[in-house]
C-alpha cells in the first residue's frame, strides 16, 4: 500500500469499526469468496473494476477472503442494488451478506467508492394538485431535498386545499404547468400561439399571488403540457417525439411564450406510467437511467439530470411514498446531489 491508501484505509477503519459496534448490523453485497488473496484482489481489480459503491475484503480466521460491494442499513437497500447490478456482477451469483457483531472476520482491506464528477438531479412532478400530491410533500420534506413541481392552474382551483398545504413546505419550488393542460389537445391547442400564452398567463396570475420567480424572469418556471421543450437565455429545444412537420406548426407559440418573458423547462428523463398512472419502470431502474444519462453526459446542462415524473404515480395504491423514498434513497446512495428547477440555470 502506498502513503495515501495506507492513510484513507486506517482513517475508513476506525469509522468502520466504530460504526460496526455501535449498530447490531449492516447488510453487503458478497461478490467473490476464496481462500487466495490474490483472487479477491482479482475480484476487485476485473469484476468490481467500476464501482460506485465502498468495497470491503474481509478475512475469517479460516482464512476466507471474501469481496463485499457497499454496505447498507437494511436488507431491502442491498437487494436493490444486486437486483440491477451489471451483468459481470451477476455472473458471480452475489449473495447479500449480513454483517453483524457475532461474525467472525477481520477488515482486511478498504477501497472508497470511486471519486465522480458532480451529479444533479432535478426532481419534478407535473398534474398537481392532486391526491397523490400529499405523499411527495412529505416525502420530500422527510428527505430534506428540493424538488420542483408543476402545477396547474385548474388543479389549484379544484383542490385548493392541498395547494394551500403545499406552499408551507420550503423545500418545493412550486411551478406554471399551464391553467388547462390543453385539454388534452394538445395539437389544436398549440396551433393557436394566442390561445398558448393566454392559457399560461392564467395559470400564472394562480400563482403569483401567492410565490414570484427567484430567477431573472419575471415570471415562475413554465413546463407545457405534453411538450419537452426548452426555451431558456441559452437553450432552446424542441419535443423530438413530434413529427417536423408539427414542430413547424408549434414553433410560433414556444417561441412567443419565451418572449413574453416565460422561462420552459423540459425533461432528460420521464418515469414512465400505465394509463391508470401506475409506474412502469422501478425505482433501480430510473436511477440506472439517469446514471446512463450522466455518464453519456447526454444532458442540456453538463452533470445535471432533469427528471419528469407525475402526482398521480405516488398515490396510495402505486405505493408511492414507499417508491419515492426508494428513488431518493438510491440517488444519495449512488452521490447525486437535489435543486430545484430555478437553480438549473
């Protein structure tokens, strides 16, 4: 070992093993175990070469060396993350691992997770207000992260209520989502630029009573109604699911929003739902995602990823508190860094 591994391994050492008798234990995902050290560095070294996660050799007094990939505070954590590990990984049959006081082995051998550029995510939630609403305001809030969601305007009126509620929570960058979500026309509602900025400037006069922009417009962020489009001071993007030729039809009216003084944020990523609003894809399975996303660096924005997700997806029957507190949880596992959609900029 030289100079500076033998310094971070003894400093990781104490707070291990603080940390290991002061909990009853933690879980790890065991990826290679043999009685050869010089394996268990070829484990490291071939099988665990890219790791987000901290990887621990252990030895027992039977002289087992084993490979352990990150270590987690409940047995459901570590099953998430060997669910979804690269195909190399799962190749070694992992097995979780609890590691607790009464175990015998030593901490042979600490590597820290490798060092990754800076990770944004930007969490934002369209439709509100709605019933499922309530659960990402606490979960949220639970966290300690900042998040943005898109209101609109004909939500607040129906549920006032839970607008009212939302205001309070200082972490939520609430946000312009238009007043009819084009009623769900959406081509005939953006052949009519007039109609377009009329809509959203309604939506706005809701919400400007209430909060006003942090930003250099005037107004409060803007996302359209089944459109990812940006247009911002130095970004301007049009939805590629459209065809071009419906494109041209539309350009008049996101152009005319921006120069109205109207900031519009789209999405890197959507989290995906069936028609009654259950989410397709997992939690592990959006993080993968945006880790994808990053590291392609495929983003508008270098290192930051914004995700689109909606209210009705965090509803009681989709589990969403629970499936909402996984995502987070991932994501600061896996280093990323929350802001709301305002700091995007």
């Amino acid at each position: 070992m030289n100079k500076q591994f033998k310094i971070s391994y003894l400093i990781f050492f104490v707070i291990f093993t603080v940390n290991l008798f002061s909990n009853d234990s933690f879980y790890t995902i065991s990826v290679c175990s043999t009685s050869s050290y010089k394996d268990a560095i070829l484990c490291k070294d071939k099988v665990l070469n890219e790791h987000k996660f901290d990887i621990l050799i252990t030895k027992s007094k039977d002289t087992k060396y084993r490979t352990n990939y990150g270590f987690f505070n409940s047995y459901k954590e570590a099953k998430e993350i060997k669910k979804d590990l690269i195909y190399k990984i799962k190749k070694q049959k992992t097995f979780i691992l609890e590691i607790n006081k009464d175990i015998d082995f030593e901490v042979f051998e600490f590597y820290p997770k490798e060092s990754q550029r800076e990770k944004i995510a930007y969490l934002t939630f369209d439709d509100g207000p709605i019933t499922g609403t309530r659960n990402i305001l606490e979960v949220t809030q639970e966290e300690g992260i900042s998040v943005s969601m898109f209101f609109i305007g004909k939500h607040i009126e129906d549920f006032k209520k839970i607008y009212e509620d939302a205001l309070t929570y200082s972490n939520i960058t609430i946000a312009n989502h238009t007043y009819s979500h084009a009623n769900g026309k959406y081509a005939k509602f953006y052949s009519d630029a007039d109609l377009v900025v009329e809509d959203i400037k309604k939506a706005d006069f809701i919400l400007s009573q209430d909060r006003v922009s942090k930003i250099e417009s005037e107004f409060l962020p803007v996302r359209l109604a089944g459109r990812n489009v940006f247009r911002l001071p130095e970004i301007s993007k049009n939805d590629n699911a459209l065809a071009q030729e419906q494109v041209e039809k539309e350009l008049l009216a996101y152009d005319k929003i921006f120069e109205e003084g109207f900031y519009i944020y789209g999405w890197d990523l959507e989290w995906n739902y069936e028609a009654n609003g259950k989410p397709v894809q997992t939690p592990m399975e959006i993080v993968n995602k945006m880790e994808y996303i990053h590291e392609k660096n495929y983003t508008r924005v270098e290192n930051k990823v914004v995700l689109l997700m909606h209210d009705r997806m965090f509803a009681n029957q989709f589990n969403g508190k629970e499936n909402l507190q996984t995502l987070i949880t991932l994501l600061k596992n896996n280093g990323w860094k929350f802001e709301n959609i305002e700091q995007y900029l």
